[in-house]
C-alpha cells in the first residue's frame, strides 16, 4: 500500500513537470504599423511589419482600416493578406470602400494584424487624411455630342471605374482617366437647344470633385428629304438643334452656295439658286460637317389659264412640283416667265401651286409658248397660249350730240378702263364686255364730221366710217320782251341737260337755267341787265347758239 502511494506521488510529480515544460515552449506573435500614405482621393499605402511570428499556427495577417478608431475584430475594413506570413515588413496599396471613402474630413484610421489559434494581435493604429478631389477648366469650353473634352484637375483617381463625369443629368463615356486630366465624350441625349449653357460635374467615386460651365453646341446629323423642289423645307435630325435662329453663327453650304441659316421650325428652305444636285452640309462655331446630298426636282405645267387673253391680262400657271414657298433668301423672286423668245419677267406666286403672270401690254397678238424657269431648271409649256388683238370695228349711232350715249363694238377687257377720243377730245369709261364699250359723247367737239378712235395699252386704233356731231338748235323764245323777273320759255333742239352743262346769255350776261330738256329751256329774266334790245345766246355741251332776233328788256 505505502508502495502503491509513492507511485502516485511521483507520476502527479512527473505530469506537473510536464506540462510546466509545455508552457515555457509558447511564444506570442507582434506586429506593428509601421506608416501609412495616402496614394489618391480613394486609396492609401500602409507598411506593416512581424517582429515576431509567435509559436502558435498562423491563421491569418494584414491591416484592418476605418473612418473613425473603432477597429478590431468585429469594426472595420479587413485586407487579408492571407496566412503565409514569416517576419519583417509587408505593405498593401489599399483601394478604400466607397463607404468610406469620403467621411467626415476623409480621414482614414488603420492598423496591422495577426491571428494565430490563440486569438489576434494588433499593431500601432495610424490614420491619414485622403486628399479631395479638385475639378479645374474644361476645353474646348463647346462643343457637340460625340466629341471628346479635357477636364484638368488634380488628384483625379487613375482608375476609370471609380470616375463619373455628368454632362447634366447624362453620363459620359471616358476616353481616357489620369491624375490630372479627364477625356470624356459629349453625350448625346442632353435635353438642351444649341447655344445654352450646360452643367458640367466630376465625381472620384462618390465624392464630388467639382463642376463647370459648358456652352452645348448643335449636331446636326440628318435630313429629310433627300429631293424636292426649290423651296422645300428640308428638316434636320441631330443632337441640341435650335428651335429657331435667324443670324450667321450657322452656316448652310448648299454645293458652292454658303449662306446664314435662316433656319425655323427644325428645318430650312432651299433657295431658289441652288444647281441641280449639290451636297448640303452645315458649319456651326467653325465646324463643317457634310449631311448628305439633294436633288432638285424639275416642275411640270399641267394647265394654263385662259388659253386665250389680251395683253394686260393675267395668266394663271398650274402644275406640280412647284416649291412650296417664295424665296425668303431674296437672291431671286422665286420664279420667272417668258412668252416665247421675250425677257424673262418675274411672276407673283399666289395662290400656292400657281404662278401669275401678265402678259405685258406691249405684246403682240399671236400664239406663244410659255416658259418657266424655277430654281435651276426651265421648262415649257405643254399647249401654247393666244395673245388676242385688241380691236375697234364699229360704233353707233353715226350721229349725235354731247353727252349723247356711243356704242363702240370690238374686242375689249372686260371692265377695264379706256380713252375714247371723239375728234381730239377724250372721253373715258369701262368696258361693260368683252365687245362692247360704251361712252358719252364729250362737251366742246366741233359741230360736224369727226373721226371716232380707241385708245388700247399698245396701240391706238380709229374705226372706220364718221360720226357727225350735232350742235344745238335755237328756234324761238318767249315772251319776246319782258321785265326782270319774267319767265322766258326757249325752245329749240340738242340742249343738255345736265348740271351746268347749258346757260342762258342775255346779252353778256351767264344766266343759269331753271330747267333743261333735250328741246326746251326755262329761265327767269335777270335784273342786272341793262334796258334794252340784246341778243339771247345758248351754250350746251360747250357749243354756243345765237338767236337771229332781239329780246327788249323792259324798264319797269
């Protein structure tokens, strides 16, 4: 028993000595921090360092970083460099999570760490502060979708996926990302008109870096259509067209022709000087750009109206492919007309669709071809149109006095206005037809045979034959004495009526008639006359009469 004892004794003795031998083997590992640099807006180096590995197995190494100093096990940001670690310094260029990125003053904390099968160890804690991003000029300050701008800057991240460049609310495509420049690419899509000023803003992951002003510039890139005639609205598509500009910052190029836009509406007229095909492309703030080619489409006279006319009268031209506007550039009326082998004249487009021309009131009468030149082409006609001649054959009746009604038969406007000369005295009134004319015979021609002739806008024509005009007769009066204040009763022939158109002469002096009819006259004796014998005159339609006997003004 006393044996069995000892026995025990001396194994509890040997198992302490045991485990006392396997505590004194263990080491602790140690890591320190040893500095930490900011590399970007969004990254940072940090060098660590194992002083000591320790004599547990490694389960895992690296830094472990925040945005404020709560970093341990459970806080923080851990970059494992995994579990194959031996003593000495080690470093890693740390991309910093978006989240934390850009906190507070954008201070980052960061430290090393080991864990082995005992638990983690943890180095000095160091912090750096990230520099900010910082947005500088644009260039070129304008420009339109699709081409490339540079934005200078400093601490711009290298790293294209972690960059955002915003052309309002569109995002650019990036051509190229370095520390201190940008190329980005104009978007398409930004809901601005040419001209305006857009802003322009850069981001270094979600922090903004900073934004600018940026003038958009119109991309004009199609239209339509592609052929018409002259006048045509052709209308663009593109990127920031104008709604509407009137002024020379564009430029149309139609062929050879380069003119300010008069642009509206989206599109642009074609002038009327254009040639036949051209190619059309537009220069905005110096810049050409070639939109595609236009063809001219010929026009074509379907009818003319009235086949046949005077000169003086109007002609309507019908067709289609007529432009569809006037010439607002001014260089040209928009179209001209010629009969024949004559000068061309400009002709008035309206209604829409139709041309009007007058056919010059020197034209002789025949049948003419009509020609028509819009834009670059010159076409013809396809039935020729008569010039009549005007005419004057007859006239009746063959006799008459002034202001007696003439009826001259022939070949006239209806409604217009002509001189008709009765001897050399004119008279003038409108054609009630197309063959008739109708005027009064005029005061003061000379009692007889005269020639009758019609003035026309070309020429003058005399009808055949002789009118014989009519003067007035005197055949008798009375009372044949009387005193002032007396009615006197004339009777005779060919008296006119009119207002002013007869007086009464007592002697010398002019006595206006009470009345006048065709064949009698009445009259009250005046009192300023002088006693006496005196001869009684009639003047009628500017021809004067002479009674053969005396009137006895009576003393009262």
């Amino acid at each position: 028993m006393k044996r069995l004892k000892i026995q025990y004794i001396a194994f509890v003795i040997l198992l302490g000595l045991f485990f006392s031998c396997k505590k004194d083997d263990f080491t602790p590992p140690a890591v320190q921090t040893l500095s930490v640099t900011a590399s970007s807006p969004t990254s940072f180096n940090v060098v660590g360092s194992v002083s000591k590995v320790g004599s547990e197995k490694v389960e895992d190494y690296g830094f472990v970083y925040n945005n404020t100093q709560e970093i341990d096990e459970n806080k923080g940001v851990k970059v494992s460099l995994g579990k194959d670690v031996k003593e000495g310094e080690f470093q890693k260029q740390i991309r910093v999570d978006s989240a934390l990125a850009y906190s507070y003053n954008n201070t980052i904390w960061v430290r090393s760490y080991l864990r082995d099968s005992r638990g983690t160890v943890f180095g000095a804690m160091l912090n750096v502060s990230l520099p900010r991003p910082s947005m500088g000029n644009i260039a070129p300050n304008m420009a339109m979708s699709g081409e490339v701008v540079k934005i200078t800057g400093t601490f711009f991240d290298a790293t294209a996926n972690n960059t955002t460049v915003m052309f309002e609310n569109i995002k650019a495509k990036l051509v190229s990302v370095g520390e201190t420049e940008i190329s980005a690419e104009v978007p398409a899509g930004i809901q601005r008109p040419h001209g305006q000023e857009i802003n322009v803003s850069v981001r270094i992951g979600s922090t903004p870096a900073g934004s600018g002003y940026f003038r958009i510039l119109a991309n004009f890139k199609d239209f339509m259509p592609k052929s018409g005639p002259v006048g045509t609205k052709v209308i663009f598509t593109g990127d920031n067209l104008p709604d509407s500009y009137y002024g020379s910052e564009f430029k149309v190029n139609f062929g050879d022709q380069t003119r300010d836009a008069y642009y509206y509406n989206g599109g642009i007229d074609i002038p009327f000087t254009v040639k036949e095909n051209f190619d059309l492309s537009i220069t905005v703030a110096g810049k050409n750009k070639m939109l595609g080619a236009f063809k001219v489409t010929p026009p074509v006279i379907t009818a003319i109206e009235p086949s046949s006319l005077f000169p003086g009268q109007t002609l309507q031209i019908k067709g289609t492919n007529f432009p569809p506007s006037e010439d607002y550039y001014g260089d040209a009326i928009g179209a001209k007309v010629r009969l024949g082998s004559a000068t061309y004249q400009n002709v008035s487009y309206y209604p829409l669709g139709q041309f009007n021309y007058t056919v010059p009131e020197n034209t002789a009468p025949g049948e003419y071809t009509i020609k028509l030149n819009v834009g670059p082409h010159e076409v013809s006609a396809p039935q020729k149109v008569n010039v009549l001649a005007f005419t004057a054959t007859s006239f009746s009746p063959k006799s008459g006095s002034p202001l007696q009604q003439l009826n001259i038969s022939g070949s006239f406007i209806a409604g217009n206005w002509y001189n008709v000369y009765v001897g050399s005295v004119v008279t003038s009134a409108t054609a009630a037809s197309s063959t008739s004319l109708q005027v009064p015979i005029p005061y003061g021609v000379n009692i007889g045979k005269t020639k009758i002739s019609v003035e026309f806008p070309n020429k003058r024509v005399t009808i055949p034959g002789d009118f014989e005009v009519i003067g007035p007769s005197f055949s008798s009066f009375s009372p044949a004495s009387a005193v002032p204040g007396t009615i006197l009763t004339i009777k005779g022939a060919g008296f006119i009526s009119d207002y002013n158109g007869t007086v009464v002469k007592f002697g010398s002096i002019v006595v206006y008639p009470n009345s006048v009819s065709d064949n009698t006259i009445v009259v009250t004796v005046p009192s300023n006359v002088t006693p006496g014998a005196m001869k009684l005159t009639v003047v009628t339609g500017g021809q004067t009469v002479m009674h053969k006997d005396n009137f006895t003004l009576l003393d009262k």
